[in-house]
C-alpha cells in the first residue's frame, strides 16, 4: 500500500514552487498549471489541499514567507544595542534562499498595494516588526535622555534600514553581506547614543550630575 503524503509536507512543498516561480518570473505568473509543472503534483492534487483556486495556495505561502523571516533569529546578545543589530542582521536576506524568499515578499507587497485582503496581513506584520524595533530600541537608550515622540522617530528610522535592505536586496543579483549590515545598523546606532544626553539616572551612577562633574573637573 503506498505511503500516505503528510499534508503539511506538500503544502511546504507547494509554497516553495510558488517563491521559486515569483523569483524567477514574478508573482503574476504563478499558477495552478506552473505550480504543478514545479513540484511534480498533478492540479487535483493541489487543489485537494487548497481549494479550487489559486488564492489560497498565494495566501498560504504569503504565510509561509512571513514565519521564515521571522524566525531567522536564532541566538542574540545580552547586551540592548547589540541585540537591535542581531534582530536587524536576522531579518535581512544575506543567503540566496533568504535572498529568493525576500523577492517573492517584495512581490507580494507591491500586489498588496490594490489588493486589501493581502494589505491587511502585510500591514499588520509590519505593525509587528515596527513594535519591536520600538522596544529593543527603548531598551538600547534606558541610559540616554530621550522623549516618547523622538524615540517613535529613531525606531521608525531603524525600520527603514530594515525596508531599505529588503527592496536593495530584491534589486540585486547576489545576496547582501551580514558584515555591511552590522556595521551600518551599529553605526547608525552608535550616532544617536551620541547625539543624546545621558538619563539622570546613568549620570548617578557614574558619580554625579552634570554640573557636579564640572565641578570636579574644575578643582583637579
């Protein structure tokens, strides 16, 4: 008796045709016809698994893509700045399947500009992402004196990095370098820890306030 498919394996199975076939040709070729031409299935099969159409098997690996971005991270610092550039470096494409993955996302966003139900889970895995560059960054700058409106603004900044290495890598042949991606994120991170004032509290423990620091200064 031959052996039972696990479902799950083949609608796997299913998602990568479909990034293979967005990487290679764009989004607006996929179909039920090309689907099957990749993975070997024939179309009843595939439609056992999603339906009549091909929607749901574009939304399923919509899904797909969005769980492998974010569950590249694996281990990260202890330490808050450092931690922001893991999270950074993690979710950019910086191999060639992360690479062939990150196109076929581009391609879903730009299809999600006119289609709502597409928009809806794209935006609200961006609201996600912007949330925790938000709060990783709160957590980097505990010893600097910033307020609630110019630490939305910084973490808005940083999310662009994040876009910024999507769209770049989706333009380019090759995969980005997770070398160039830590530097820039460290130095951008390092630029505003210096262009801010240390917290109160940061400035205790290092004995003393500003104007006690000038004092001392001033006798030695």
């Amino acid at each position: 008796m031959p052996k039972r498919a696990n479902p799950d394996v083949r609608r796997e199975q299913v998602a990568d045709a479909v990034i293979e076939e967005i990487a290679e040709h764009g989004i607006r070729s996929v179909t039920l016809a090309r689907i099957s031409a990749r993975t070997g299935l024939a179309i009843g099969s595939i439609r056992h698994y999603f339906g009549d159409t091909v929607r749901e098997v574009m939304r399923f690996t919509l899904g797909v893509l969005m769980q492998r971005a974010a569950g590249r991270a694996t281990t990260m610092s202890d330490d808050p700045v450092a931690r922001i550039v893991d999270v950074i470096a993690f979710a950019a494409p910086t191999s060639e399947q992360e690479r062939r993955e990150n196109i076929a996302l581009v391609e879903y966003r730009v299809m999600a500009r006119t289609d709502e139900e597409l928009a809806t889970d794209i935006a609200a895995t961006s609201l996600a992402g912007a949330g925790v560059i938000r709060s990783l960054l709160r957590d980097a700058l505990a010893d600097r004196t910033i307020d609630e409106d110019a630490l939305r603004r910084e973490a808005l900044l940083l999310f662009a990095l994040v876009e910024g290495f999507s769209l770049s890598s989706a333009l380019l042949s090759a995969p980005l370098h997770e070398a160039d991606i830590r530097a820039v994120v460290t130095a951008s991170l390092q630029r505003l820890r210096d262009a801010l004032p240390p917290s109160g509290e940061a400035l205790e423990e290092v004995g003393g306030t500003p104007g006690a620091n000038e004092e001392s200064r001033e006798h030695l």
